[in-house]
C-alpha cells in the first residue's frame, strides 16, 4: 500500500511496519525520523547516533511540518529534527494517538525556533489524544518554542482525551500567556519536565483539570524561571481531586506574581509534593514568596531546598498557608528567605504539621522570624528551626490559632524588638505568644540554646511548657 504526501512517500510492507520514501535517498525503520528544514539546507553531516539512511529532506517551512505529521498514522510515532527557525501561523494539532518528537540538529550549537505567526489567542501545539516530546537531552542544538507574547500556551496539553508532554534538555518554552497549558476538562494530562527551560512567559506551567478528570505534572530536571505576572513558575487550580505536582528535582526561580511567586497551590484538589529539588529567588508581591497555599490546596514537603524567597507586601517569605490550605514538612529546608512584615520562613493561616526538616536563616522583620501562626494551626513534632531573626519571636510568633510542640528542636533565634532579650543575650527568643506578650527563650540546659521539651500554646504557658525560660 502506498500513500502519497506531496514530496512525503508512507507504505506498509508485508510485516505491517511503516516507511517512508522520499526522492532521493529511502529511509526504512520502525520509527519515523524527518529532517525539517524551515530556511537554507545546511552543510553539515547527520548526527552518527541514528541510523539515517536518506539525504536531508527539504522541508522547506510550516506547510511541510504539518505535513510530516500528518503523514504519521494513527498510533504511530516520527521524531522530526528542526534545521533552523520556522514561523509557525495556525495551532498544530497532534491527535490520533500519534506519538511526535522534536529536537534540534545536534550537529550545531545553533538555536533553532518555531515562532508563532497567527493570532494572539491560540496556542502553538494542541495535545488532544496526542504525545509530544521536545528535546532528546543531548548536549548541542536548543529547540525553542517562542510564543512571541500569544495569550495562549505554547503547547497546551489535555482538553477532552488525554494529552502527554515530555521536555527534555535541549528545549526551551517561552513568550507566551502559558508556557504549558495543562487544561483536563474530560480526560487526563500529563507532562513530565526532566530537563530544558520554561521562561519569560506570564506563567510557566498552569496545571488545571476539572471534574472527572486528572492533570499531572512531574518535574525531575530543567528550570522555571523568569515567568511573572500570569501565574509565577507553577499555578495549580483544580475542580476536581486529581490535580498533582511532584518535585523530584530541577529549579524553580525568579519567578513572580502577587501570591506564590513560585508555586501557587490555590484550590482543593491540588495537591504539591516536594521531594527534592530548589524553589529560589522568587517573588510574591503580596504573600507567598516561594510557595503558597489555600483554598483546600495541599503541599507536602520531604525533601529540597525553599531559599532565598521574598515576600515584600506580606507574609510568609518562604511558604505561606492560607486558612483552608495544609502543609505537612518532614525533610527539606526552608533557608535564608524574608518577609517585608511576619513570617520570614512560613506564614500559617491554616493547618501546619512539622515532623522534621530544618527552618533557618530567614527574617521576618516584624515576628516571626522561622514561623508567624496568625490562625489555625501549627504542630511540632521534630525538626529544628534555628538561626531566624524577627522582632517579636525569632523562631516562632504567635498571633492566634494554637501551638503543639511535642518534639523537636527551636534554637539560636534572635529576637530584636524586645526589652528583656536585650537584658538578656541567651535568650534567643525562641518564641513569642502575642495575646499575653508573652516570651520564651531558649533553655540554658547543658550550656546550650537548645529546646526537645513538650508543650502547648495557647494555655497555660508558664507551666506546660517543661524547661522553658519564660520571660513576661
């Protein structure tokens, strides 16, 4: 059987296995592999890690992309090497249960685009019972999507069917609304980030499904970054109970909006989970400075690093809780972050639960330096927050809601708004319970600034908090 695509070839031989002919040169494998030139055809050779049995294809601009791919059957899969830039002027769809990959030549350290040319508010890839991946992980050769600024997604995952996106090293999302639109609104979508970069976009990925569907991303590798006003570096908002973002590595940085300039976990049915990897340098104009939570959303952290995070408008440098929002910290540190007002480290206005980990080195001028509680809940049972500086409650400030210690270690803070620390240089100002102003400092046990006691706050703090230094 033979198929006819313009200069594009496809047959079937004896076995069921696709091919391609082309004239001149015959390229015969189990997968379909293209060279799509969008300019002048370069002199260089092919790369020697894939058995090319053809001449470059001349492919000469968008209608001959599109046409590559559509030449690839139902179920079937084509990778397709980019020469140089082409302008792309309508969606790209890949359906059909096609599975497509795009990288650029490795044999040069060129960058080679796919501009968006049409209108501002569609997107440049549309995955709707599709795969793409971009990128092959070598080490030459970027393939870049550039939105130029379109209100859209580059690649927009999901939608009725499911959707697949892989971004390897070696791509690059950017100047778009959305660099990834994950949108499940009757199926599933997946996108999994092991390396490359999404930048410059208003967000870089939104992750959305809504009921009866599923929405997934996971990111072991690359960067976020750079991506403000649209969403920061990830947004998650759900309808439904499967709305999923696991960190296993990778950087999320530089990112900004006006709550969670690097995650935003804002609805129930979001779920985050840090298990490694970094969230730094981002903004939260408001609250939230690396990540914030509320609306029923979940974050959960045992691992990776929250560092050098701000929040300049409100609270909650680090990690801030919004009231029906819930984090449970067993690993991982949260270092080095500020918070123009309370709350250097984590801001908690929901339900915080801490088993281990480390909160160290942030600043919370005004209280609070590792931990401001301004309502529901905090919980200790391990870890250790040590080294943070605030006015009132170096390490914890309380506000309103309760506080359970019942382990774990609270050491070396600094407290610099308060006459009796002044008096008293071994306090540490370990924490501070605003209702009855109220101090307590770190014990003197063993020489040291150290506290492994049991306790609750509020109540009746002179006596259930065993071996504290009250200072009042």
């Amino acid at each position: 059987m033979l198929a006819s695509f313009g200069r594009i070839n496809m047959k079937t031989n004896a076995t069921g296995q696709y091919s391609f002919v082309f004239s001149p040169g015959v390229f015969a494998v189990g997968v379909f592999a293209f060279v799509v030139l969008g300019c002048e055809m370069l002199n260089a050779p092919l790369k020697d890690d894939i058995d090319y049995n053809l001449s470059v294809v001349p492919v000469t601009g968008e209608s001959e992309l599109v046409a590559a791919i559509n030449a690839v059957p139902s179920g079937g899969s084509g990778v397709f090497t980019v020469m140089c830039d082409i302008t792309i002027s309508n969606t790209i769809n890949i359906n059909s249960n096609k599975t497509i990959t795009l990288e650029a030549y490795a044999g040069t350290d060129r960058t080679m685009r796919l501009l968006w040319g049409g209108p501002s508010g569609n997107h440049l890839f549309n995955l709707q019972n599709g795969s793409l991946t971009l990128g092959t992980g070598r080490d030459k050769g970027t393939m870049v999507l550039d939105g130029g600024g379109i209100s859209g997604s580059l690649v927009r995952v999901g939608g009725t069917g499911y959707g697949n996106l892989i971004l390897n090293k070696g791509a690059e999302l950017r100047k778009a609304n959305n660099g990834v639109g994950m949108d499940a609104s009757s199926g599933s979508a997946t996108f999994i980030m092991n390396g490359g970069t999404i930048s410059r976009n208003g967000c870089g990925v939104a992750v959305s499904s809504s009921t009866s569907s599923s929405a997934t991303f996971i990111m072991n590798g690359g960067t976020i970054s750079w991506n403000i006003g649209g969403g920061g570096g990830v947004a998650m908002t759900s309808s439904s109970s499967f709305t999923t973002f696991v960190m296993n590595g990778g950087t999320i940085s530089e990112n900004g909006d006006t709550n969670g300039g690097g995650v935003n976990v804002s609805t129930s049915g979001s779920h985050f989970i840090m298990t490694g990897g970094t969230i730094s340098g981002n903004t939260g104009s408001s609250d939230g400075g690396g990540v914030w939570v509320g609306g029923g959303g979940i974050f959960t952290m045992t691992g990776g690093t929250i560092s050098g995070n701000t929040s300049p408008g409100g609270g909650g440098g680090g990690v801030y809780m919004g009231g029906s929002g819930s984090f449970d910290m067993s690993g991982g540190t949260i270092g080095g972050n500020t918070s123009s007002y309370l709350g250097g480290g984590v801001c908690v206005d929901g339900n915080f639960t801490m088993s281990g980990g480390t909160i160290s080195g942030n600043t919370g001028p005004s209280g609070g330096g590792g931990v401001y509680v301004d309502g529901g809940s905090f919980t200790m049972s391990g870890g250790t927050i040590s080294g943070n500086t605030a006015s009132l409650g170096g390490g914890v400030s309380i506000n309103s809601g309760i506080f359970t210690k019942t382990g774990g270690t609270i050491f070396g803070n600094t407290g610099t708004g308060n006459a009796n620390v002044a008096q008293n240089g071994t306090c540490g100002h370990a924490v501070y319970y605003a209702p009855a102003e109220e101090y307590y400092c770190d014990t003197t046990l063993n020489g040291g600034d150290n506290i492994s006691t049991t306790g609750v706050l509020p109540g009746s703090p002179g006596t259930t908090l065993n071996n504290w230094i009250r200072k009042s």
